[in-house]
C-alpha cells in the first residue's frame, strides 16, 4: 500500500494531452490490461463487444454537462456556475479570485451580482439583484489541459451520445468513444452522477489519505437497479460510474434505486464489492482518479501500463483514448 502522493506520479510529454477529439468517436486506441497475469495488449475501442460475456452488464453515467462557464460583461472575471441555492444565489468558482473576494461585485447580463461568502473550498456564493439564467449562452467549461476555449465541436464531442440528465461541470470521458450503434449492441444500464469541479481539484497533502474528497449528487433509477442486481458481471464505464455503483446503498446484498451524495476516496487498498471490470480514459499524475485505477489494477501494474502508453504515443485524458481493465 502506497500513502504518498509522489508514488502516483509518472511523466507525460505534453504533445500526448489531446487537445482535439478524434473524427470518429469509436476510433480511440484501447490499451487492455488483464489483472489476473498483468498483461497488457494494444486494441481499439471497436474491439470492446469482443470483452462483453453473457450475463454483463455495462453501467454508464447519463449525465450531461451544462455551459457553465460564462465572462462578467467587461470581460474581467470568468465564472463557472456549480449550483443555483435560491432564485437570485449562485454557487461559483471565479477567477481571478483576487478579484472577488467577499463584497466585490460583476455585472453579468447587465445584472450586478456579489460576493456574499466565500466557501472553504473557495466557491463563492454570489447574489445577484435578480434572477439570471447563466446557461442561457454559457460556454462548455473544458478542463484546464484543453489550452483553449470552447467551440461549437465541443458542444456536441464533449457531451457523451446518451448524455440525458444535466447537471455536470465535466464529461464522464470513457463514455466519450461510444456511438448510438455500438452501444445499442451491448447490454447496458443508466445511472447518473453529476460531475463536479473537484475532479480537477489537485491533491494538495503528500500524505494522501488526508485528502478530502468532493461531494457529488447521484441518482440510481428502479430499473437501472434491478437490471445491475440481474447481472453476472459489472462493466463500469468511467471513474463516476465506479463511484456510485461502490458508494450507493444496499439492502441484504442487493442494490436498490436512490437519490443521494457521496464523497467517496477510493484508493489503495481499496476492496471492490460492486464493480468486476472497468473501461476508463488515461488520467493525469497524482489525481485521485488514478489513484482509484490504481486500487483496481494495482499501483504499479498501472504505472507500467501508463509508461507503455507513453511509449506507444497514446492520446491521454478527455479526448484522449482509453483503457479496459479485466
């Protein structure tokens, strides 16, 4: 068991961070490990019904990302808009942050809005002196790595084909790679968890067990329950669809359907109950979603799996390719 944030590191020439989506979702590399004798083999998505057996099930996050990001009207503050807490009150991050601290004010839509509180998270709660509706002409907020703003292609590519239920600051990526066809040939299921900023949000404590997690929403309908409690085996597609199916609530063994929050860490040694194999994007150093691959396959099992992807030139991170773990 690895505790230190420096054993989840690895090196990642920048030209291998996607900046651009493939033409064809269904095109990505696919990189599988087998667990059991830690082999590792070069396929493409297209390849994945080949892994799908009788009595699977893949479990995939419907969730949808809104445009979140919106610019004060002069330009001078960025705001992402994370939760509405009453008609005239927002949750948001900003930047820079220097520039809203606690009763600095922007216009936005020609309604001026300021800083009531700023949270231990460094959210800002931000009353504006009417309603406002931030969606209607925000941008999609793409991660950080992506160095440039967002545009028309990415209202479509950086939304996956079944996204349904919005509520999300960031795409659940491995469902990224997958088109209406292909997913109308393997069994599946819907659960939605609403991604977060904190996905982004860096490890700060070199002892990781001190990190705290952020907490988000997710829902488990009857029929995505009852389907998931019939299946032999879970295929979980994403880091989100991992944490649900390991953080929900179950009842003599069985799961059943909810509405709830978890801030779940999942990381060495974590032992799975839920989830038998997994097919996730390639994750960036010493984040918690790397560190959760790492409890299912291994620490250093991955971190040679993720030096070969090096080598190999593969795509890294949301546009990037991706990795079946059985």
């Amino acid at each position: 068991m690895s505790e230190r944030l420096a054993d989840y590191d690895y090196d990642l020439p920048k030209e291998l961070i996607a900046q651009r989506p493939l033409p064809r979702r269904e095109d990505a590399r696919m990189m599988v490990l087998g667990r059991a004798r830690e082999t590792i083999a070069h396929r493409q998505f297209l390849d994945l019904p080949e892994f799908v057996r009788p009595g699977d099930l893949l479990v995939l996050n419907d969730t949808k990302v809104l445009p979140a990001r919106r610019f004060s009207d002069d330009g001078a503050i960025e705001f992402l808009f994370l939760d509405q807490l009453d008609s005239k009150t927002w949750k948001c991050l900003v930047r820079p942050g220097r520039k809203m601290r606690r009763g600095a004010t922007a216009t936005l839509d020609g309604v001026t809005g300021g800083v009531g509180e700023i949270l231990e998270g460094g959210e800002r709660l931000v009353r504006f002196e009417r309603a406002i509706d931030p969606y209607r002409i925000g941008e999609i907020p793409l991660p950080p790595y992506l160095r440039r703003d967002a545009d028309a292609e990415d209202a479509t590519r950086y939304q996956t084909v079944f996204a349904k239920r919005a509520g999300a600051v960031a795409a659940p990526t491995a469902g990224l790679h997958f088109t209406p066809e292909i997913l109308a040939k393997l069994p599946h299921a819907f659960i939605t968890l609403h991604v977060g900023p904190g996905t982004f949000r860096p490890v700060q404590s070199e002892t990781i067990a001190e990190h705290r997690m952020h907490e988000e929403r997710f829902t488990i309908s009857e029929e995505a329950a009852s389907a998931i409690n019939a299946a032999e085996e879970i295929l979980a597609v994403g880091t989100t669809s991992v944490r649900v199916l390991e953080a929900a609530e179950r009842r003599d063994g069985r799961l059943f359907a909810q509405e709830a929050a978890t801030d779940i860490f999942i990381r060495p040694p974590y032992r799975f109950r839920a989830v038998d194999r997994l097919l996730t994007n390639f994750h960036l150093p010493r984040s918690t979603l790397l560190m959760l691959v790492a409890a299912f396959a291994g620490r250093e099992f991955v971190l040679r799996a993720y030096a070969e992807a090096v080598r190999e030139r593969y795509r890294f991170y949301s546009y990037g390719d991706c990795m079946l773990i059985l």
